[in-house]
C-alpha cells in the first residue's frame, strides 16, 4: 500500500479505492469484457460476412437476367446479343430437373448444362477436387449437395431425367457455387454436366436460357427489368422470341437479406448486453459513491473541487472500461472469425479474407469506454456535487419522506426501495437479461409452431409433379394400390404475374426456386389443404375466373386486394382472374389457387393432371416413407415423366434447417444476457448488505439475532428478484412479439404465431430466486457474525 504514498492524495485515493474493491472493480470489468466480446464478435462477423458474401457471389459473374428463348440458342443468337449496345456478356445454359436415386428414395436433382466448361462467362463456379472439365457420361457434383445426394468423386449415380429411362453416370469432381443456396436448406441436388451427357441421359440437347450480363451491372431492379426488356425485344426484331425473363435481385446472394437481418438483430442483442453491463457498473459505482459520500465531504472541506472530484471517478470507470476492451479484444475478433466461418458454412461460401476491419475496433474501444461512463455520469456528478454539511451528515440510511412513503410496503420490499434509483437500475438490469432470455425461447417456440403448420394445414403424405399433364386414369391407377388413401389430381403450371403486351418477368435465381409463383388448381372441395383464410374466402364450386392467393404470391402482388382482377401469365398465356381471397399458407413459394375445372378451360387440359397428392395409409414415419417408396416404383413401372416427388416431411426439414443456426445463436445470446444479469443482482445485492453493515449493528443492539438479520437480508434479494421476474414476463410479450415480426417476416413472409414459453418463465424465475438468495446470504451471513463493535465502526 505505500507505493501509493508518492501520488497527489487525489490519485492515491484512486489507486487505494481500486486496491481495497478490487474483487468488485473485477467483476466490473468481467461484465463489460463479456458483452464487448459479444458486441465485437457480432459487429465483426457483420463486417467479414457482409464483405465475403458480396466478393464470393459476384465472383461469379452473376447474370444480370436470364431471357428463356422459345427456339434453342446457337452460335449467331449469342454473337447477336453480344454485340447489343446494353450488354457486357452472355452465355447459353440450361437447368434440366431430374431425380437421383439415394439409397431406396429419389431426391430432386437440378441438371446445370454446360457448353463449354473451359470457357465459363457469367454465374460461374470453381472446381475444387477431382477431374475438370467432366468428360462424356461423367457430371461434377456441388460440394453441399454430396450429403444430400450421398455421392462423391469416383462413385456412380443412378439419374432418372424428365422422360427418359434411369441411367447412370459418374461422379468425377466436386465444385463449389456460391451462387446457389446450399443444397442441403433446399432439400436438393446439384450436379454439372456436357450436353453430350444430357443427350446420354436421354434428355434434348438444345439450350434455351439466355444469361446477360448488362453493362455497368446496374443494381437498381427497374433499371435491370427495363434494359432486359428492351434487349428481350430487340431480339424479336431479329426473328429471336423469348417468352419469359427471369430476374434475381441484383448483386445478392439468394440468402443475403436473410443473413444481415440475423446478424443486425443479433447485434442489437449484443448492444443491449453492453447496455446491461454499463447499468451494472453504474449500479456498483453509485453504491460506491454513496459509501464514500462522507469521504467526499472530507475531500471537499480540505479545498477539492466539485470537478476534480468528478474527474477522479470518470477516470475510474474509464479505466475499468479499457481495462474491459483490452480483455475483450481477442475474444471477440476470435468470435467474429468463428461465427463467420459458422455462418459461410451454413451459406455454402467461402471466406477469403479474415481480417476484420479496424473501425470494428475502434467502435469496440469507443463502446467500451464510453458507454459505461455515460451511465456512470449521473451518479457520479450528484454524489460530487453534494455540499460539505450533506456529505458529513449522510449515514447511508433513507430520508424520513423515503420511509414515509414505503411505509405500507412489505419489510422486504421496503427495505430494497430505500434506495429507489438503485433498486430500479437492478431491477431493470435483471428484467431486461430475462425478457431477452424468455424472448429467444418464445421465438423458437413460435417458430416451431409454425413449423407445426405444414402439417397441420396438409392432410397429405406426398405431392408428385409431373413433367407434361397427364391423363387421370393414372391418378385413378395410383388410387388403387393398396398404399393409398385419397388421391387428388390438380391442375399446375408455373406462372407470372402479367402485363399486357409484355414478356413475362419472374424475380427469381437460376435454381428457378426463389421468387418463383406457380398456379395450383385443386378441386373446391378439396380435402387435403385448410389454409387459414387471412381475407376473402376460399375457391367454390362453380367459380369460373376467381384466383385465391397464399400470402408469399399475395406480397409478390403488392397492391392487390380482395376483389381486385389480377393478370396471370401460364408458361406463357396471359389469363385475368378476380381475386376472392388471400390465404396463409407456410412453407411453399408463391401459389395462386383456381378450381381444376377454370384451369382445364384456359390450358386446354380437360381430363389430364399435373400435379398428384396423395394421403397414404401409413401411420408411423417408416409405414409412410415405404409408401411413397411403392408410389415411386409404380410411377417408374409405367414410365411416367415425373419432375419431383416431395414429402411433406422433406418440406418440413428444409423449412427447419434453414433458421436453426439462428435459434441456436439466438439462445446463446440470450444465455450471454441472463449471466450479465445475474451478475448485475449478485453485485447489487452484495453491496446492499456491506453498506448496511452499521444499520446490522444497530438491529443486533435492539436484540435481533444473526438468524433473523440474515432473514430479513435473503427476503430483501428475494423481493428483488420476484420485481425483476414480473418486469421481464411484463417486457418479454412485446419484445418477443416484435421479434416475430422480424423473423416470420423474414422466413416465411408471415410473422410467427405469439408463443409464450411458460417453462421458460418458471426457469428465468427459479434462476433468479436462487442467484437472489445465493448472493445475499453469503454477505448477510458474514455480516450477521460481525460483533456490534466492529458493524457499529464499519464506514
């Protein structure tokens, strides 16, 4: 200690102040170096991810649009499109769906044709392991889809293409797309192949997908639909037609918009642990303060001034704020590199470039310090600025006004509230760490909920597509194996929203996934979907020109209403529907529904079918799964050209698999706030009982025995506790309703049904009861043993 002796007595206060709490001045520090490391690592994976999914997707020289051509694609089309004023490149490809056999199933497989793997132009991708290129009979295969198709170098596949017979071909390398959405969230295969191993399947060779690339790469969606257009018809004046346009949102990664709303809000969690940590320190420093109030007198009768005195205890927090960044770190940018590497993964990119930007740090030491100290100003600035007579005369005990108005309350309770602003900042700090803990889990209860939706609004096993429509005798064929309940078949065709005298424009990527809007037409009374009806009602029997949109076509359509008319375009036929009702349906892309018998009029499909879902009569996963396996093997016997046989229950694991890494990190942010919490009570409640030490003293003078003290301390933190427990239940309803928004939104263009997790209210309530009654009957116990002498002396 007398190493402090040769500093200003200013200065050798401080250094003594930080010496003799420096078990407090710790755990300090420990809470703001927590919630910085989660801060930092948020803001630098935000940083890295949103740099990296940028560089890998545009790496691939993403086509600006895709124009579907009406005659195949050769040498002088290309030479022609070329050469346009607005275009920088263009390429020929072709996406052909099949279906690859992965042990007793098949899984929809997407077929990338290639021209010339040499001389790969626009969305390109990158070989990784293996041959390259892929000779005659041999196809390359995306390194995410080798878990989905159990494939890989060197093995065989067996593919069965559109119309031709199942064939099989060999596996000869891996590649990596960044352009694609991971194989395994899209419950599909992604292969790479020749035209010549098209024809070897069995399958037409000719290419009919136009890729450009527009000058400048415009970004604006307009400005690319409006030059896309005018290519589209300049062709046409070249004898060229084309009868769709498919545009992906510009420079962004199919998941990109997803990903940095996750990263912001798991940001603003890690903001409002910084928030936490600074109450905390506030919390501890006005404590402080008020025991060394009749200190500051003292300082301020031997001429210390109200700023020097404030001046001392900024550099304190400031110190513990630095001392908390230096901590914090390399934590964090350890953080930030693991959770972007954990996020690239989940996203099937790659992460280039590591390093995380220097603004990143600069916003962590300006955090770290700052904000501590801007909630630590208040107490500090009304403690320094007390006069001589009011520091000297405090005894750490309430005002008479105080008391008066407690007096109603229960002991516990009163005694807590002695101290209002301190009481509040704890109560505030643990509500706020349980409503955040109870909101992650009520959202992954409202997640799951909606989840449940898929199955609950489905009353079937299995939905077939079919390549071409098909008579309904095989409908009937199928309704009579031994395996099936009901079999419905349904008019279906993909679709565009049209306007007259224009192509048709279909905002979605080249895996013809995202974005896409098809027209259902199941029969009005069908059986196997319910949807819940958000406006309108639903198709009847008789309805001629009537359209039911779920809500993901419903947003496409902005600016639609019930009774609205609405152009749709069927693979190139314009048609005009009414709208009579919009429906809430999770789990599919855009549908617009019309009764089979409307469909069959506008198509000219009377009596054929495209689409088949069937209800088997399984009652157990495994019962259902060999169903649809006799299903398949019959459609296979009778050579039907099927497009894609989707379980319900593969529907529900893509739908799962493509947020769980976001409810995980979800509850480990909310586990980061319930410790910062915790910590905040046990520090709150410890001080309460040191500085009422004399206060002990005084009650063990009028006769209370150390049991009853130690009582009456444990009641005090369990008031507090059961205060912040009410709050946080209170706070938790709105924060997680707000979350839902957010996430539903985001994952399925609906917000998530409000799911209140009462297991998760009783757990933040028994956790906050026991740290309540762990941190206060530590210090009570040691206080209570304390003989009158020494608690009466305590200062």
């Amino acid at each position: 200690m007398r190493s402090f002796e040769h500093l200003s007595p200013r200065w050798c206060k401080l250094a003594r102040d930080l010496w003799n709490d420096r078990g407090r001045m710790l755990l300090m520090t420990v809470a703001i170096a927590v919630s910085l490391i989660a801060t930092s690592a948020m803001l630098g994976a935000y940083a890295i991810l949103t740099r990296e999914i940028s560089a890998n997707y545009l790496g691939t020289r993403p086509a600006s649009a895709t124009l579907e051509m009406s005659q195949a694609i050769d040498a002088a089309l290309l030479a022609k499109t070329r050469a346009h004023p607005l275009v920088a490149e263009v390429e020929a490809r072709e996406v052909v769906q099949a279906r690859t056999r992965v042990g007793d199933d098949w899984r929809r497989t997407l077929l990338f044709v290639v021209d010339d793997f040499q001389q790969l132009r626009l969305n390109r991708f990158h070989p990784e392991s293996g041959a390259w290129p892929p000779r005659d009979g041999e196809v390359l295969i995306e390194r995410s889809a080798v878990g989905m198709l159990e494939a890989s170098t060197g093995q065989r596949l067996l593919i069965k293409p559109p119309h031709g017979p199942a064939k099989e071909v060999t596996v000869t390398g891996l590649v990596h797309d960044p352009g694609l959405a991971p194989a395994w969230q899209e419950r599909t295969g992604y292969l790479y192949l020749t035209r010549t191993t098209l024809a070897l399947l069995g399958e037409p060779t000719a290419l009919h997908e136009l890729r450009i690339e527009l000058k400048g790469q415009p970004r604006d969606p307009r400005l690319v639909e409006e030059q896309s257009k005018a290519i589209a018809a300049w062709l046409v004046g070249q004898g060229y037609a084309a009868h769709e346009i498919r545009i992906p949102p510009p420079a962004q990664h199919p998941h990109q918009r997803q990903m940095v709303t996750v990263l912001l809000m798991m940001l603003g969690f890690a903001v409002v642990a910084l928030l936490l940590s600074a109450i905390l320190v506030a919390n501890s420093l006005a404590a402080m303060l008020t025991r060394q109030i009749r200190e500051i007198g003292i300082m301020k009768t031997i001429g210390a001034r109200t700023s020097q005195i404030a001046g001392l205890y900024v550099v304190l927090v400031g110190l513990l704020g630095l001392a908390a960044v230096v901590l914090a770190t390399p934590f964090g940018g350890l953080g930030a590199v693991l959770f972007a590497r954990a996020i690239s993964s989940m996203l099937n990119f790659e992460i280039y470039d590591a390093s995380i930007p220097a603004w990143v740090f600069l916003v962590q030491v300006v955090a770290g310090i700052a904000v501590p100290l801007l909630l630590a100003i208040p107490p500090i600035f009304r403690a320094s600025r007390q006069t001589v007579r009011q520091a000297l005369d405090d005894h750490g005990v309430s005002s008479d006004r105080i008391r008066a108005r407690l007096a109603s309350l229960p002991a516990s309770l009163r005694n807590g509230l002695r101290r209002p602003a301190r009481f509040m900042l704890t109560v505030g700090l643990l509500s706020a760490g349980g409503a955040m803990f109870m909101t992650a889990i009520n959202v992954k209860g409202g997640w799951q909920a909606n989840i449940a939706k898929v199955y609950e609004t489905r009353d079937y096993d299995v939905e077939i597509q079919l390549e071409i429509p098909t008579t309904r005798d095989l409908a009937q064929a199928l309704g009579k194996l031994p395996v099936v309940r009901t079999m419905e078949a349904w008019g279906f065709s993909p679709a565009a929203f049209a306007k007259s005298g224009q192509l048709d424009v279909v905002r979605t990527y080249p895996d013809r996934g995202h974005g896409s809007l098809f027209v259902m037409a199941p029969p009005p009374a069908t059986h196997l979907i319910h949807f819940p009806v958000k406006a309108g009602r639903w198709l009847a029997v008789g309805d001629t020109d009537a359209v039911v949109l779920n809500h993901a076509a419903a947003a496409q359509a902005a600016g639609l209403r019930v009774g609205d008319p609405v152009s749709l375009s069927l693979e190139g036929q314009p048609t005009t529907w009414r709208i009579v009702g919009i429906v809430e349906e999770i789990g599919s892309p855009a549908i617009a529904y019309v009764t089979d018998h409307a469909f069959a009029t506008v198509t000219s499909t009377e009596g054929r079918a495209r689409l088949l879902r069937i209800r088997t009569v399984a009652e157990t996963s495994s019962e259902r799964t060999s169903a649809i396996r006799t299903i398949e093997d019959e459609l296979l016997q009778r050579n039907v050209a099927v497009t894609s046989v989707v379980p319900l229950a593969e529907l529900r694991t893509a739908i799962g698999d493509h947020v769980k890494i976001l409810v995980d990190a979800l509850i480990a942010m909310a586990i980061i706030l319930a410790v910062v919490g915790a910590l905040g009570l046990g520090s709150a409640m410890s001080i309460s009982v040191v500085e009422r030490t004399r206060e002990i003293g005084i009650m063990k003078t009028v006769g209370a025995t150390p049991v009853r003290v130690v009582r009456l301390l444990v009641s005090e933190g369990l008031a507090i506790s059961v205060s912040s427990w009410f709050l946080a239940c209170a706070f938790s309803v709105p924060l997680t309703h707000f979350v839902d928004r957010l996430i539903g939104n985001l994952g399925f263009l609906a917000p998530l049904p409000l799911v209140l997790s009462m297991g998760a209210a009783a757990g933040w309530g028994a956790l906050t009861l026991a740290v309540g009654y762990l941190a206060t009957l530590v210090p009570a116990r040691r206080a209570s043993k304390l003989v009158i002498r020494e608690a009466l002396a305590h200062t």
